[in-house]
C-alpha cells in the first residue's frame, strides 16, 4: 500500500518520475483487498452474482477424471439482495433530501447536491468509502474502482490521490493526480506516458478585456485537500461484508432446485421382456417416442412403462426461507412481508423500522461529516443539516392521532403533517397561505357587514 510519504518522495522531482509513481499507484490500487472487493459488490449490485456465473456442473468419468457436464439443466437465478439493501438504506435516509437551515447553503455546493450525496453514500455502501471532489461551485462523486488514495501515515488523512479511467484495455489509460495545491492530467497510450495539462491550482482567477478577452492570470487552492471520504459506517466495512456467502447459498440452492425440477420433468422408460435391446436401440425408442409419441415392441411380452420423478421441495423451500429471514436481519433491511400483512398497528410498523434505523443512524454520522468537511471547503457557514426518513405508515391510525390532538397543535403543523401524510407535502406552505388569506377575507368581509348593520341602525 503507498502512502503520501511515499510520494513526497517524488512529488518534487522530475516530471517523470511524478508519471511513474502514479502508474504504479495505479496498478497498487488494483492489486489492493478494497479495489477487488468493491469490484466484485459492484457485480452484485448489479445482480451479477460472481460465484453462481462461474458455477459450472461437473461429471466424473470412470477413471475419476472431471468433465463438463453439457447435457442436465443448468440454470444460473440471481438474486438482487444485495441493490435491494442498499437502495433501501439510502433512499430511507436521503431519499427526501438535504434539508439545510439556510436554504442557499445548498444552492451553494451545487444544484444537484442531493443527488450526488446520495450517489456517494451508495458508492460507499458498495465499497466501504467514496471520494467527494468540491470543484468550485459543485461537488463531484468518486467510487473506489476509479480512485487511488493516498493517506498520511501520521494522521490518516487523505492528502492526495489519483482519479483514473480506462474505457478498454486497448485504449489509453486517462489520469489526475490530485494534491493539496494543485491537479496535473496523464495519459498513457500503448503504455507510454505523457502529460496532458501540466499542474494547475483548483480555483482559475480570469480578467476580461476589449483587447484580451477573457484571460485566466492566476490560479488559487483551497485551505485544505478538496477531496473528502465518505465512509459508510464507523467499521469502515462495506454493506457487503458478512452477506456474500449467504447470498451465494440462496441462490445456488434455488438454482439446483430448478435444475432439478427441469430435469425431472423428463420421462424415462422401462421396458420389460426386451432384454436383447442393446444401448442404441433403446435410444432409437426414446428417439422414436419423442417425435411419433407411439413406438412397437417386437419382443412377445415385452412393455413399456413411462416414468416420472417427484423432486423433494419441502425441505428446500423452508431452507430458502431460513437464509432469506437471515440475510435480511444480518443486513439489518426492512423485510416488508413483516407489515404488509393485515391492518398493521403504527407500533408495530416503527418495531419493524428499528435495525434499518440503527444502520442509517451509523451512515448519517458519515454523511453529516462528509457534509462539515465539504462546506469547511466552500467557505460555507450554516448548522448542521436534517434529513427526513421515509417510512411506511398506517395513513388512517396516523389521521385520526393527529385529529384527536389538533386542538393543541397549530393551524399550520396539521395542514403540514396532513399534506406530509398524503405525500402532498411540497404543497403545505402555499395552502397555509392560502389558508391565511381566505380567513383574511372572511374577516373583511364581516367587518363589512358589521359596518353596514351600524349605518343601517342609525338611520
């Protein structure tokens, strides 16, 4: 593994021996436990399961040699456990955005700064940790499999890295090396390196002119390594850690299953009093009843019986859902078959919601951190943020709670939480509004009545 002290060793050296550390950085990175693993949570993620795709059924012949065996089924199911885990850790969290205590906060880190928080807690969910790049006014997102980080050995931070991409083996290897006062692009092509833009700071200083035009004449940095972790909970492990060799278990035992089932529903036969048949004729006979469906026996007495195998399933179905009960626990996921089920009380919704909960709990520690560190960056001053779960709700029992107290409660929080209820939130505020202004004219309008009743008693 290398570190920044190994590339302040070169980082003031030639421009050639920058080059070939990154190269090496690069290949490092690869050969690391964090790359490959999160290469291989990303197949899964996208439900490309890597063990049951390699699987391949064998038979043994009479000298013990194993061969492919071509000719039984060989179904290959994949289940997407692991993107359902993720994408419900992330969208209960996220999946109602940043909500910031001063609403330009987020105007400042970019437009679509939810989107990219949540693209970087997925990231991180699949690879331990993801890499938040601040590029002036927006925030950029980089997975482990396309950056190589460099640590402090003394205090563990990131001090520098390298983003790197590669469209195909035979076409160049594109790369930036990030450091704390600058940025430098490489490329190399058939394995020759070259630079493409020599090091430049982060922040372009321009002047515009009649003569000139625009013209960039200085380059600034920020106050410390633009790029921030995220880290997807405080172990450093990725959601994927703990469950492969589960998932792998469901998915082989119910691919077998099929294969079984396939199988069995071929017929064989028996033939009795035909014992002069030799290996040929009886495939010729099977041959025979697979397209005529009819055959003759020559033999005086022979018969022929079809066949039909009954393939156990009890004990595999309830293995199935053993590992599935399992998987979903020791990911700490919302099995919905646990409320969807009759008139769920609200209490036994939020007992269902309580481990994916505690997950969330362990990756907001890391978002709100992310965030600290991004806006420190911006130069941006604002408390911290708040983030609004999304949960499944029994509507009615929730109506009737909030009616009960809405003596209470204001005007304005039962219109909100009504509208919330019905996924009409966005709303509340305009029809509080309106609210406002019709029970305005509704005053007006007695006041007017009022007046008239008075001129009409004194004439």
């Amino acid at each position: 593994m290398k570190t920044y002290q190994d590339f302040l060793q070169v980082a003031g050296g030639s421009e050639q021996a920058r080059m070939e550390f990154v190269y090496a950085l690069i290949n490092d990175h690869k050969g690391s436990i964090l790359y490959r693993k999160a290469v291989v949570a990303q197949r899964y993620y996208n439900r490309h399961n890597v063990t049951i795709e390699q699987y391949q059924k064998l038979l043994y012949t009479m000298t013990g040699q194993a061969v492919p065996d071509n000719y039984s089924a060989n179904w290959k199911m994949r289940h997407g456990f692991f993107r359902i885990f993720v994408m419900q850790e992330i969208q209960h969290l996220l999946g109602n955005g940043i909500t910031w205590k001063d609403k330009a906060t987020g105007e400042k880190l970019g437009k679509d700064i939810d989107k990219q928080v949540m693209k970087a807690a997925k990231a991180a969910a699949i690879g331990s940790v993801s890499f938040g790049f601040f590029n002036l006014n927006h925030v950029d997102v980089f997975s482990v499999d396309e950056f190589a980080p460099l640590y402090d050995e003394e205090d563990g931070a990131l001090k520098a890295g390298v983003r790197f991409w590669q469209i195909d083996d035979k076409k160049p290897l594109r790369a930036t090396l990030y450091e704390l006062d600058g940025y430098t692009d490489y490329i190399w092509r058939h394995n020759k390196g070259e630079v493409m833009h020599p090091k430049r700071g982060y922040i372009e200083k321009v002047r515009e002119s009649k003569a000139d035009g625009t013209e960039i004449y200085d380059y600034a940095n920020y106050p410390s390594f633009p790029i921030v972790p995220m880290w997807i909970n405080e172990e450093h492990q990725s959601e994927f850690d703990g469950i492969r060799e589960q998932i792998d278990c469901y998915d082989l035992i119910k691919s077998g299953f099929a294969n079984d089932i396939d199988d069995a529903s071929l017929i064989y036969w028996t033939i009795q009093n035909a014992g002069g048949m030799d290996d040929v004729d009886l495939a010729k006979f099977v041959e025979h009843m697979r397209t005529v469906r009819a055959a003759a026996v020559d033999d005086d007495g022979a018969k022929a019986e079809a066949h039909t195998i009954e393939v156990p399933s009890v004990s595999r179905e309830a293995l199935l859902d053993r590992i599935k009960d399992d998987l979903y626990q020791d990911a700490m996921a919302l099995d919905l078959k646990n409320i969807s089920g009759g008139a769920t009380t609200a209490t036994q919704i939020i007992a269902s919601y309580k481990p994916l909960d505690s997950k969330c709990d362990d990756l907001e520690y890391g978002v709100l951190d992310f965030l600290d560190r991004i806006l420190y960056l911006a130069g941006v001053e604002d408390e911290a943020p708040t983030f609004t779960r999304d949960y499944i709700v029994n509507k009615q029992e929730e109506v009737n709670s909030l009616l009960a107290g809405a003596q209470y409660l204001s005007e304005e929080y039962v219109t909100t939480k009504l509208l919330t209820l019905f996924g009409d939130g966005d709303r509340a505020e305009s029809m509080i509004q309106q609210r406002i202004a019709d029970d305005l004219q509704v005053d007006y309008e007695e006041q007017d009545n009022e007046q008239e009743q008075a001129v009409a008693q004194g004439e």
